[in-house]
C-alpha cells in the first residue's frame, strides 16, 4: 500500500482518522502502531514478521547497552544484527551474482540462490533502528522501556516507506506527549495535498516519458533526446521522493508528529557540497552523524579526508540499491566532492553565478544517469551517446510521447524546484481566529482553493490512469 493508492486514500486513512480522533489518549499509540503494522503487512504480508523482529531486538538491545558496562559489545552485536538482515535480503541476489562470476572464472561451480524479496522500507527501517541503538550509547536518549512506544517508532507508517529518516530523540516526546490542533490537521492535510500533487501530477507524467525513452535503443537516440530524459528523470526522481517526504510530513502533522523537512530545493544549489545539504536531508545527515564524523571526518590529512568521503558515498550508493550502477553513482560523488574539497569549490566561488549552477546541474544529470539505467552497460552507452553531440533527427517514437500533459508537468516541475510557491506561500498571512483580518481570510480562502483543485486534479488523475510507479520500492 502506497501513499497514492485508491485504497489508502479512500480506505485506510479516512477510517483510521476517525477511529484516532475518537479513541481516547491512552489508546492513540496503540492504534496508531496496529494500523502501522497492518499498513506493513497489507503490501508485504509475511514480512510483517520481520518488522517484528525488528522492534524485540532492538528494543531487547536498547535496554542492553543502557544498563550492562560493556556498552560497546552490546551496541556492536545490536547494529551488526541490523546489518545482518538488511544484507540477507538486500544484497544476497547482488553478492552471489558477482561471486559467480569469479567461480566461474576459476571453474568452479556456481552458487545457486533463489531471487531473495526484498522487504518494502527495510532500508529506512533499519538505519533508524541503528541510530536508536547509538544514540542509546552515547548518552544522548534514553533508552526506551515500553516495547510498544518502541515499536511505533520503528513501524510509524507515514514515514516507514520512503523516510524520512526520524531519529528516535527527535519524536520521542512526541510519542507520549502531543497534541493535534485543528491548524495543525489543516496545515497536515494541506501538505500532503501537496505532496500527492508532486507525485500524481508531476512525477508520474514525467517517468512515463522518461521510461518510454529508456526502453528505446540507445543508439537511435541524438544527443538532445538523451539529455531532454534525464533532465525529465532529474524532475521525476525529485517531485517523486521529495512529494513522498511531503505527503509523510502531512500525514506526521495530521496525527500530531512534526518531522524534520528532507528538501530543500536541491536543484538551485551551486555546488555538490551544497546539493548533498540540500538532498534527502535526513540521509546525508545520518551519515555524516554516524559514519562521516566516527571515521575522523575532515579533522585528519586531506588523503584520509578524501578516503572517508568516498567510503560514505560507496555506502550510500549500495544503500540505495544492490548493483553496480548504484556504487559507481556512490564513487562519482565521493569523487566530484573530494575534488571539490582539494580547490575547486574555492574556485567555483569565485566564478559567475549562472557558471556555478550550470556545473552542479551537469554533474548532477550525469550522475542520475546512473541511478537509472537498468544496468551498467546501458548507463556507459548512454553517457556515450550523451557526450558525443550527434543531433540527427528525433524518431517518431519520441515524438508519439510529446504531449500537452508532459509539457504541462515539465514547466510545474521547473518552476517548483525553485522556492517559487514557497515565497508566495509566506507572504500569505496566516488566518487567526482571534484577529481576523479581510487579507487573512482571502489567503486562506485560496490556499483552501489551491488544495481543493489540487485535490481534484489527482483524482482525476488516478481515475484515469494506470501509470503510478512508487521509484523508491529499488530501494
């Protein structure tokens, strides 16, 4: 179950609101973790087992290492079991793959590993609970002694799909402590209007374009083509996932929770340092926090420096998914930001400003090239086909997917990647029933209005379509 789908707009959640609203306070956090367990388990049947697991250990290892001496064997055992599960059913396929390749070379014979499943969330999931269990041992948070309060944090069903990463001490007195307003609940619901609009009317129209032309030969395609796709791919990846943060944040909100934002309009960034500031905001920090800072950071020599930013991006890449393309996408930005380290971002800025975007969006087009092609092979034929600047004609199937929708969906995508609607948004006041003001009202009147068309506009979306692809399910 998805965000975007029919059954959690006109099922799941309507029906959950009006049970958490009439529940008393006492109750609240058990139904919410019940409905974020059935959430799991309606996509992943099962699997809901290993989400159980996942909250007795880690709550058995929480209580660990705050109350015996050994801390660090106990943090130890407790992230590597994580680590454990995540390998086995993420990158088991991946690493027998490429452990065949070397048996055969030596002619010995294959392994033979049926295709493993992989567990919706168990990425986002996992590295929450790992930072849990660390921050229980650096003093920073108390470990928590209800099994329950525990388990929802682990399962929360808003952001357990697509992150937001939430670090236990960020909503932990939210658990037992909050309060839901009827401003929050519109603010949340307006929100993850929003969101559903960025994913619906944006991102989906964009990745129907983007999939047909990557299904193409790539050989057929002139230069223009190629960069028209990831550039339409670049739209896509960020109104996609950034829509998701934003639906989760929306629905955070509407049930009394206030998670950390995740973007920041990466794509007006003038740099690959700011970028990663910019992007998957709760990613980049948890691995600064838990693995860039832990290896020394930037306090030991430039080469260690170096060192440390490339093994946290292989990281990342392999995080994001089990194949070559995502650990080479890993390599290029631990590569580019070491370079970037070593003077040229001195040297970016001090350059014209246009300059200075023009490169961040070049590497960063380049690098999605990776994330997205199927495999290795095509990502090198089509960073080929890109950089050679033929511009023979279009073919007429590229042209059959130029229509009015796209175009529509390309100029939104354009216009809000930048804080366009962010600025219109704050010089909107804010209605207060205690002062009302006549400009206070018509602001709200309209962002009501914006909502409520938005709101039809994906219902006639989803009535008509069937191309609603959730990207983050590689991942």
């Amino acid at each position: 179950m998805v965000f975007s789908s029919p059954i959690f707009l006109f099922f799941f959640l309507p029906t959950l609101l009006v049970f958490y609203y009439c529940s008393p306070q006492r109750f609240k956090n058990s139904l919410l973790l019940l409905a974020s367990l059935l959430f799991y388990a309606w996509g992943e049947g099962f699997y809901v087992i290993l989400m159980l697991m996942s909250i007795a250990l880690n709550y058995a290892f929480g209580r660990l290492i705050e109350s015996q001496r050994d801390q660090l064997r106990y943090l130890f055992a407790g992230v590597s079991l994580n680590l454990a599960i995540l390998v086995s059913y993420k990158y088991s396929n991946f690493i027998v793959d490429n452990l065949n390749i070397l048996l055969s070379g030596l002619g010995v014979s294959e392994l033979d590993l049926a295709p493993v499943h992989l567990p919706l969330g168990i990425s986002f999931f996992t590295f929450q609970a790992i930072s849990y269990l660390v921050d229980v041992k650096r003093g920073e948070i108390e470990s928590q002694k209800n099994i329950l309060n525990l388990g929802l944090y682990i399962s929360l069903f808003p952001q357990l799909i697509a992150g937001p990463i939430v670090r236990y001490q960020t909503i932990n007195n939210q658990i037992t402590e909050r309060k839901v307003t009827s401003l929050n609940f519109l603010e949340g619901a307006e929100r993850f209007i929003l969101g559903l609009a960025k994913k619906m009317l944006i991102a989906n129209p964009l990745g129907y374009a983007v999939d047909s032309i990557f299904a193409m030969p790539i050989e057929t395609l002139p230069t223009h083509v190629l960069w028209f796709a990831i550039l339409l791919y670049a739209l896509q990846i960020y109104f996609d996932f950034s829509g998701y943060s934003d639906m989760a944040i929306g629905l955070g909100k509407m049930l009394g929770f206030r998670f950390l934002e995740n973007f920041n309009y990466p794509y007006i960034s003038k740099s690959l340092q700011e970028f990663w500031r910019r992007w998957h905001i709760s990613l980049s920090t948890w691995f600064r926090d838990y693995l860039y800072i832990p290896l020394g950071g930037n306090r030991g020599s430039p080469l260690r420096t170096y060192l440390n930013l490339s093994c946290v991006f292989v990281l990342c890449g392999l995080w994001h998914g089990a194949s070559w393309n995502f650990l080479i996408w890993g390599l290029f930005h631990g590569g580019v930001l070491s370079i970037e380290r070593m003077g040229l971002g001195r040297l970016m800025k001090r350059t014209w400003t246009p300059v200075r975007h023009a490169y961040l969006l070049i590497v960063i087009l380049t690098s999605w090239v990776f994330f997205r092609a199927d495999t290795l092979q095509q990502s090198v034929e089509y960073l080929t086909m890109m950089y050679r600047f033929d511009f023979f004609s279009v073919p007429f199937e590229v042209l059959d997917i130029l229509n009015i929708e796209l175009f529509i969906a390309l100029i939104a995508g354009l216009l809000l990647s930048t804080p366009v609607y962010r600025v219109l948004k704050e010089k909107m006041p804010v209605y207060d029933a205690s002062s009302v003001s006549i400009r206070a009202l018509v602001s709200s009147t309209l962002r009501c209005l914006i909502a409520g068309t938005l709101l039809t506009l994906v219902m006639m979306q989803l009535a008509a379509s069937t191309h609603n692809p959730f990207i983050y399910f590689r991942f």
